[in-house]
C-alpha cells in the first residue's frame, strides 16, 4: 500500500482531536522528517488549544459561582481610555449567555487587534445585551478621570437592553442597586469582565480612527490618544484639539504655556 503524502498527513491530521486516535499513531511510526514535523506542529497546537480551554474554565469561575446561586443576568462591566492625552474614556457593559464559550478570550491588552475585532464580532452576537458609553475629554476635565470613568460605567449598566442581576466590575466600586463584585485585574479573570473590555476597546480604537481623519498630524489611529513622543511632539507644533485632555500633563503645561 502506497504511504500517505505528507500533504495528505497534514490534511487528515487536521481532523485527528486525539492522540488516542488509531490513525496518529500510524503517523507517529512514519520516520520522514517532514511527517514528524508535522507531529510536533499538530502537539504544540494541541497543548495551545488545552491551555486555552483551561483559562477559559479558570475565568468562568466568579460567573458560575453566581450561577450556582441563582442569578441569570450576570453583566461584566469594564472601561477603556483612562490614561490617554486624547480622545474618551469608554466604559462597556455585556451579560454574556451561561454557555458562551469562547477559549483565547482575555484583558483586551493582551490580545492581537485582529483577534479583538474577532472577538467582540463574536461577543455582539452572542450576548444576551451590550452596551457601549463614551465620556468626553471635557467631561473629564470637569469632573477628573476617575469620576468619569464611574459615570461610563454606571451608563453603560443604564443602558443594558436586560437588567442585570449581577456586576462584575473591574476594581472599581460602583454605588448602584444590584449585587456587586469588584475584582482587581477582572479583566483577566472574568470571561463578563473580559468581554466588556474588548467591546469597549474596539470601540475606543475606532472612535480614536475616525478622529485620526479629522487630526492626522497627532497619529491617533496609531496611539489611540495615548502620550508617545510622537503624539506630544506634534501637540508642541501644532498646538491641541478639542479632543485633548486639558487637565492632563503635558497638555495642561502646554494649555499654561500659550
């Protein structure tokens, strides 16, 4: 009988879940180089795809602790755009179905553009509500950074299609009506919190690209806002825009200055 290709091998080990599997271990025995490397590529994504599943149980556990009480409407609760010169800070809100699942999800810091904009595809379809609310720079600068970021996120819980029962929320503690739990880095811990961070991340993002058109010279659709020597270079040449922080340092120095 005439051995497999190695292409073949790499189709049919496409559909091989199990090392288990009677077939893989044919391939095993197979001593061409080629074969074994693909072996080694199949294991790695294998161990990859594990890991992945077992975070994804570990950021499960404060919504089904939650569950297990008899709360539905668990909503995770998060915000964007704190520390930037530039732009809004974005608070999202999503109740996420008991049986979403969807292993890689985490801190939208942590992951790829590519795959955030994936996710929150994804996370909009499926969840049973989303919410979305922006804070502008002047709001911030009348009331401070930290007082905004508490009415975007009281909005963004407002706002919900579905009251919840539960929130989720990352570190900060909110005065509201329902059951809270802050967790300090939710965003990494909480599959809730975790989506709300990525909606509201990719959100942001857009938001700071459509301003990008509007102000090219502050490379915005590239620093989201955020202070890098490019993005303070130009606000000394060209000066500031509606969309800066007046009360954020370089921007307030360069308000004094003028």
């Amino acid at each position: 009988m005439k051995a497999a290709t190695i292409a073949e091998i790499e189709q049919q080990l496409n559909n091989i879940s199990d090392e288990s599997d009677p077939l893989f271990k044919t391939f095993q025995q197979d001593e061409r180089k080629g074969v074994q490397q693909l072996i080694h590529r199949w294991q790695k994504k294998v161990e990859q795809e594990r890991q992945l599943q077992e975070k994804f149980k570990e950021m499960k556990v404060y919504e089904d602790k939650w569950h297990a009480q008899g709360y539905k409407n668990i909503a995770g609760v998060d915000e964007v755009g704190r520390g930037p010169l530039a732009g809004p800070v974005v608070a999202a809100a999503v109740i996420l179905p008991m049986d979403f699942y969807l292993p890689g999800i985490d801190d939208s810091k942590k992951i790829s553009e590519k795959k955030r904009n994936e996710y929150d595809e994804i996370i909009r379809r499926e969840a049973l509500a989303v919410s979305v609310s922006i804070i502008d720079a002047a709001e911030i600068d009348s009331v401070n950074i930290y007082e905004a970021t508490k009415k975007a996120m009281m909005a963004a819980i407002a706002s919900l299609d579905l009251q919840p029962e539960v929130l989720l929320i990352d570190a900060i503690k909110l005065e509201t009506p329902f059951m809270v739990e802050s967790i300090i880095k939710g965003d990494a811990k909480s599959v809730s919190i975790a989506a709300a961070s990525i909606i509201a991340k990719v959100a942001r993002d857009r938001l700071m690209v459509e301003i990008s058109t509007q102000y090219p010279q502050y490379g915005f659709q590239q620093n989201m806002g955020y202070g890098t020597k490019e993005h303070i270079q130009a606000i000394q040449m060209y000066g500031i825009t509606p969309y800066h922080r007046k009360s954020f340092a370089p921007v307030k120095e360069w308000v004094l200055g003028e």
